[in-house]
C-alpha cells in the first residue's frame, strides 16, 4: 500500500491527499511528529518536509513530484490533459497556486493567530495542556507578529499577502462562473491543487480531516467569510464532495520526539 508522510494541517500534504483520493488509490497515512519522524523523513528522502510518498521501495518528496509521479504510475483517472494548451495552461495554474495560494496563505495564517486568540488555541494538538493553551490564547499579538517578522511573516508581509489572497480568490471565482473546472470541462491536476492548497484559507467543514470539530468550517477572516468568494468555496465543496474521501485514520507519530518544529512545504 501508498504510504503518505504527512502533517494533517498541511495544505501540500492536503493536494496529495486529493490527489490520492482522486485516483482511487489506497494509502496509510502517517502522521510526521517533531524531531523522529523528521529524522526518518531524512533516512528516506535526503530532506525533513511533507509531503513523501513511499511506492514500495520507490520514495518521492515535493507535491508536485508527487503528483507527476501518481499520473505515470497509475494513468486512470489523469491529471493532466492531453491537448497541448489545456496541458500547459494546467501547468501553470498548478504552479501558481503552489507559489501563491500556498505561500501566501501561510503567512495569512500568521496573521490570523496574530488577531484571534481563541483560533491561536484551537490549532494546538489535543493533548496539550490546559496551562499552555491558555497562556497561548492569552498572548499578545505582537508576540507572534515578533516572531513572524523573525522569518519574514510579519505585519507587512501579512497585509502583502492578505491583498494577493483577496485578488488571487477574485479571479478563480470570475473563472468558475463560466465553467465547471478551472481548465473547462474536466478535472485536472489544477482544480485538486487549487482545492487541496486552499485548505489554510478555510478548511472544509465534511468529515475529511484528522481535525478538531471546532475547526471545520473556519479559516482566515476577510477570506473564509468574504460573501464574494462563496462561489469559489462552493465550488471547492463539491470537489470535495465528489472526490475527497472521508477521513483515513493517521498513523500515531513515534514516541519520544523531541520538540523540534516540523518542516512544511
């Protein structure tokens, strides 16, 4: 079987799911924990971020080579058109939205946990204890603005990339008017990045994520509540709807990891 080194939050971690889902192809998914797993991470593919993919004795890291892969590999279900401008015109959107929803809604959510103390809290792990959680919800915002600035994800950067997320939704929402998918008539690797990366902004309130309930249907404010982007949230309901599976059970992460930070892609 697929085995899929991931963090459940991930949104690159979240297109190869969709991609998975997509193909009909069975897949473990485990659960990447701080410090050990990122050290069998290394042991497998030379790097410590999510997404990896094992195919037997095959390893792949990187969502899009990921993705590229799965389409040689298992051809049902294909990704990418054959027509040659549909194919390129799917290229190129799936690389914008790697660099543009994915990057920028990154440190949009900086922003978020920034403004909203009870969000901030909500995205901790299960087990953590009541005293850390509150000290978390109970912490300035300029603190993790601090800290964001630290590595490029502060105030300014996150006014930067609300303004790209507010035009980048602008313009799929004007294109999904006019058809179903993002490249015509057909679903093609394009429609399940968009969908996957879009995760961040506001995760999908169906039970297709290892998340806390009270999670599910929130997101960024200004973006998951903007009433001008509802088409495009509707439309990647049904995406979901039609090819996300239900939740997968994650593998539970190793014991005794130390408390490193997880790489995401």
């Amino acid at each position: 079987m697929l085995e899929l080194y991931q963090f459940e939050l991930s949104q690159y971690s979240e297109k190869v799911r969709f991609i998975l889902d997509y193909k009909g192809l069975d897949y473990k998914k485990i659960e990447v924990a701080p410090g050990v797993g990122q050290l069998e991470l290394l042991r497998l593919s030379g790097q410590t971020k999510v997404p990896v993919l094992k195919d037997g004795e095959t390893i792949i890291a990187d969502s899009t080579e990921i993705a590229l892969y799965l389409d040689r590999k298992y051809p049902e279900k294909p990704l990418l058109p054959t027509d040659p401008v549909r194919r390129g015109q799917c290229l190129l959107l799936e690389e914008w939205a790697d660099e543009s929803i994915g990057l920028k809604g990154r440190v949009a959510l900086i922003g978020a946990l920034n403004q909203n103390p009870s969000f901030r809290a909500s995205l901790l792990p299960r087990d953590t204890p009541s005293l850390l959680r509150n000290l978390v919800s109970a912490a300035p915002g300029q603190v993790f603005d601090l800290l964001g600035a630290g590595v490029g994800f502060g105030g300014d950067a996150v006014k930067e990339a609300l303004r790209g997320l507010h035009q980048d939704l602008e313009a799929l929402t004007l294109i999904l008017q006019h058809q179903p998918y993002l490249i015509g008539d057909e679903p093609t690797l394009a429609d399940l990045a968009v969908a996957g990366l879009s995760l961040i902004i506001k995760i999908p309130a169906g039970n297709y994520l290892n998340l806390p309930s009270n999670l599910l249907g929130k997101g960024i404010p200004g973006l998951a509540d903007n009433s001008l982007y509802s088409p495009f949230f509707d439309w990647r309901d049904r995406l979901y709807s039609q090819f996300r599976r239900s939740d997968l059970p994650s593998s539970p992460p190793p014991t005794g990891a130390s408390p490193t930070a997880i790489a995401i892609e």
